[in-house]
C-alpha cells in the first residue's frame, strides 16, 4: 500500500530489500503519525527482526549450563580450589545470559506497539549489559579473594580437580555445541560465552596437572586470578558496547562521511543535512536523514528515495527516515 505526501505528491514507497516494510498511516502496527497537515518525509518502517526461533535450543542450553554450575559450586568447595570457584563464576554469568537470551528470543518476536514504537530490540543490549556488570563485580571479588593466598597457598585435590575439568569440558562443549550454529544475535554471543568457558576448563585442568606432579599450591590462586582477569576484560570491552548502544553512539561498522558521499552523489541531490545513525541492538541500525533536492516532479523524488534507500541498505542501514526539502527551504533542525 501507498501514502501519497500531500505537499511534493510524492510517494514513500514500503518497498524494501528483504524485508517487510509497512509505511502507510493504516498500518496499525506501526502507529506513526505520518499524516498530520504538511508532511514529507519517506519511512522504510517494519521491525520484523530476522530472529530465528530457537527458544528450544537455547532453553536446552540454558538447563545444562545451570544444573553443571550448582555440580562446579559444590566440587569447588569440595576440592578447596579457588580456579574451580572462578569457573564456577564464570558459568553462573553464563547462566543468566543463556536464560536472558532464552526469554528476549521470545520477546524478540513481539512487534513494535503504541509503547515501544522501535520494538523491543534494545531489551538483548540490555540484558547483555546487566549479565555483563554482574562478571565484572564477581570476577573482581574472586580477583581480591584470591590474592591472600599467594603467601599461604593452602593444595587443592587435584584429582576432584581434574575430574570437575573434564567434566566441564564435556558439559560446556556439549552447550557450545548446540548454539554453534545459531543465526540470531542472542545464540551468537551465548556461544561465545561458553566457548569461553571450554578454555577456561582446559586451564584449569592443564593447572590441576601441573600441581598434581609438582605440589606448587600456589598455581590455584594465580591460575584463579587470571581466570578473573580474563573474565573482567570481556566484561569490560561488553560494558563499553552496551554504553555506546544506550548513548546512541554511531555503530562501528557504519561510515558517516561514506553514506554522505553516497547519498550526495544520487542525482538531483544537492546537499546532504541533519544526518543522524544508531543502533536499537548493536545490529539493527537506523538512520535520519535530510536531502536537498532541485525537482519537485513526483516521478524523480520518488525515483530519489527509492534509490536513497537502496544505498543507504548497502551502507548497513536497516530503518531509514528521509526527508525531502528544496533549496529555498530554511531547515531549523540543521545546525542542531
């Protein structure tokens, strides 16, 4: 369907590139208040994000991570082993992004509505950033634990360690190995973080090795802080992209100057203004725009967006807003 803008009579197409765009003042998903007097602006709308269904996979993941933390809590007060205990952390942040990741999958395939007029893609950031805080503040107090021990290293059983080590390779690699192939944003970075913990369980079991022949106690504590360590910079670098998303920073693989260039160099543009890009997820961008055209003839402006919107596409934009305004227009918007 097609929504005629009253002032140039051109028309702001919903046509997209794989997606499903409803642009028109009768789509009830969308609620945007398109017609109101003069209005000129052209919406590529639609937030039918390319979520897969994999609820299943990740509830199953989920399960499996959870039941072999409680078994990691209680080995790791069993075996007195600190490393073991740093794992045991690290698995239960695991956890909480697993069962985040399983519930914002759901979530993710409810449309946008009169409340979340974006959708709900931004709740995944969220829920990255709370797990993410959540390692960075446990990882520090194991970090601080372990430091006494370096002077009095009391010697963990190594055996209950390298049994646990193996174990966690087998439970954790089993739980990677679901999510290996995932295409939604949420499987990938869950993925990410048990593959994460397969390595942390293959130092842990190269360290109960290493103390089991020669008795040096005092690789636990340094194995665990290095664990903690590892943990809190990925914590850290997951902090900082989450930041960046919330203060609507321009996303990384966008070019700025390059989406100008491209869109400056369409014809019967002249000038390129107010250009704003962010993301909703760290994946979903958008973007706002202003075109300066010399025609006011509805065939070329509609052949001006269109393209504009194909560019924009391959610049890495998803949702774009585009305004059009004629060279004697005075743009209030353009030095803010």
């Amino acid at each position: 369907m097609r929504c005629v803008s009253t002032r140039y009579r051109t028309i702001a197409s919903g046509w997209g590139w794989g997606w499903s765009y409803r642009s028109c003042a009768k789509d009830r998903r969308g609620a945007w208040p398109y017609f109101r007097g003069v209005s000129h602006h052209a919406h590529a709308h639609g937030h039918a994000h390319p979520h897969a269904p994999a609820t299943g996979t990740l509830r199953a993941a989920f399960f499996l991570n959870l039941t072999f933390t409680l078994v990691e809590l209680a080995g790791g007060l069993w075996t007195n082993s600190f490393a073991v205990l740093s794992d045991a952390l690290h698995d239960l942040g695991d956890c909480l992004v697993l069962g985040t990741a399983w519930y914002l999958q759901r979530v993710a395939l409810k449309g946008r509505d009169a409340h979340y007029s974006y959708g709900y893609a931004r709740y995944s950031m969220l829920g990255g950033w709370g797990s993410a805080m959540v390692l960075l503040l446990g990882s520090l107090l194991v970090f601080g634990a372990a430091i006494p021990r370096l002077l009095h290293p009391p010697l963990p059983h190594t055996q209950g360690m390298m049994a646990l080590a193996v174990f966690g390779l087998v439970m954790n690699g089993a739980a990677a190995w679901m999510l290996h192939r995932g295409s939604s944003l949420n499987e990938r970075g869950a993925y990410l973080h048990l593959l994460e913990d397969v390595l942390g369980w293959a130092a842990v079991l190269v360290g109960a090795v290493a103390m089991y022949f020669t008795g040096w106690a005092v690789i636990d504590p340094l194995l665990s802080m290095a664990i903690s360590a590892f943990i809190a910079v990925n914590a850290l670098r997951t902090l900082r992209t989450g930041t960046g998303i919330l203060m609507q920073r321009l996303p990384e693989h966008v070019d700025a100057e390059r989406i100008r260039t491209a869109l400056t160099a369409l014809p019967h543009v002249r000038d390129v203004h107010d250009q704003h890009a962010w993301s909703l997820d760290g994946n979903y961008v958008v973007l706002t725009v202003h075109l300066v055209v010399d025609t006011t003839d509805a065939d070329l402006l509609r052949g001006v967006k269109e393209q504009a919107r194909h560019a924009l596409h391959h610049q890495g934009v998803q949702h774009a807003t585009i305004e059009i305004e004629q060279p004697d227009e005075v743009c209030e918007l353009q030095h803010h």
